[in-house]
C-alpha cells in the first residue's frame, strides 16, 4: 500500500514538474513558410498545455528596427510577455512573430512613412502582408487553430500592418491592437466590425499620435466596440506599456467571430 502511494506522489509531482517547466525564447520555433517559390520567416511558440481542443493564433508583426532575415530580431520585442502571459490557462494559444526583410513593410507603403513624413494611399496589399495572410490561413488548416479567433498585434511598422492586414482580410480576425501605428482611413472603412483597441503615446516623434486618432475617430463613428488608449508624455516606445496593460490579452481573448 504504501508503496502504491509512493508512486502516486511521484507522478503528481512529475506531471506538475512537467506542466511548469520554464521557458524561455528558444521555445518559439524557427520555421519558414514557402508558398508559389516566395517564402517568410516566422517564429512559432505551441500552446503550453497540450489539447486537442482548438485554440486561438496571436499574431504579432515588428517594427521597422527588427526587419532582417536572421529570424531572430522579431523576438526583441514582446517575446518574453507572451511566454508568460501564454502560461495562463485562459490564454493558452498558439502565437506566431513572422519577420520582414529589410527595405520592405508589412503595410503598402513603397517607402518608410516614418521616415519620410508623408502618408501614401496604395491600395494593393504588401508583398510581405500578403506571405503574413497565407501563412495564418496554412497555419489554420494544419494545426488546432480556432478560426473563429484569430488574433493581430504590432508595434510602429507592425502597427501600419495590423491597421492594413485587418483593412484588406477583416474575415479573418477577431480583434485587433495595433500600437503606435497609422492606417489608411479608406481602406480602414472595409474593418469597421473588427474591435480594435488602439495604442499610442502622445509625444510620439516617430509616428505622430494623429494618425491612430484619427483612425479611432472613424471607427467609434459607426460602433462603440473599439477601444483607444494614448499614454502622456510617452515617447514612440508605448509598446512598454502596452505590455504591462493587465486587459491587453484579456481583451482579446474575449472576442469571438
């Protein structure tokens, strides 16, 4: 009997040993999606506990300073939070960081609009937005990916591409929060059912907090699901607080298509 009760305590200590094993930015798999001789690099991190059960995909597209092709830089920012927040029963999920190649966008601007100052209007999605929309929907196909929540993120340039991505497909997704972004406000008009929840500072020198207030203004002029927060005195880096906002995956999480 006691022997019996000797191994019963030892697969319990081993199965929550097992369910609590550290992780860290190594367990994001560096994949590569090829598609019609085109290809993306892409990071993915698997659901940390194993079911059956379908899950939502979090997408989280990188700014402009970890563009490359060393499937790496993507991880710089937000990596660590999703690790932990992903630890959470509720937000167990799939999260997938692809990364762009430098001199390109997720959003379809030919030129950095950051950099240069102005604000095109180009109504073809990006070359590498498009490889982002392919991969998600492979991604669904061949993993247990709820489809009805699929979730989209990013920060600076990956704000443009959530604004744009979400634009071109809103079928696709669930919610949206892009942070310290800008979007075309007329092709932005095709996600107004989409929740958004935007982010910016306001002293931002990079991207000028108009753009995402403008963006909000268009949005809560047809329905009140969307959400803005503008952080005082903060400078282009609101992704900082963005990822100590308790609601961030919360939010998220809670939306359905």
């Amino acid at each position: 009997m006691k022997k019996n009760v000797f191994f019963f305590i030892l697969i319990i200590f081993y199965s929550f040993d097992m369910i609590s094993q550290k992780r860290d930015k190594t367990d994001f798999l560096k994949l590569q999606f090829f598609i019609d001789n085109k290809s993306i690099n892409y990071r993915l991190l698997k659901p940390y506990y194993e079911t059956t059960d379908n899950v939502p995909l979090v997408i989280f597209l990188h700014g402009s300073g970890e563009r490359g092709n060393d499937n790496e830089m993507q991880l710089i920012y937000g990596a660590n939070f999703f690790l932990k927040e992903t630890e959470k029963k509720e937000f167990n999920s799939y999260v997938m960081l692809p990364q762009c190649p430098k001199n390109n966008r997720w959003s379809s601007h030919k030129v950095d609009p950051w950099v240069f100052g102005h604000h095109h209007k180009m109504k073809d999605i990006s070359h590498y937005g498009s490889l982002v929309i392919k991969l998600i929907e492979s991604l669904i196909k061949n993993n247990n990916i709820d489809s009805d929540r699929i979730y989209i993120s990013g920060l600076s340039m990956g704000g443009y591409g959530t604004f744009d991505l979400v634009s071109y497909r809103p079928d696709l997704f669930a919610a949206a929060a892009p942070i310290c972004g800008g979007a075309d406000l007329e092709l932005l008009k095709n996600a107004l059912d989409v929740p958004f929840w935007i982010f910016h500072g306001d002293a931002d020198s990079v991207v000028p907090v108009e753009y995402s207030q403008n963006a909000f203004k268009l949005l809560v002029s047809k329905n009140n699901k969307h959400r803005y927060t503008e952080y005082k005195d903060v400078n282009h880096n609101s992704w900082d607080y963005v990822f100590k906002e308790e609601d961030y995956f919360k939010w998220m999480f809670s939306k359905s298509k």
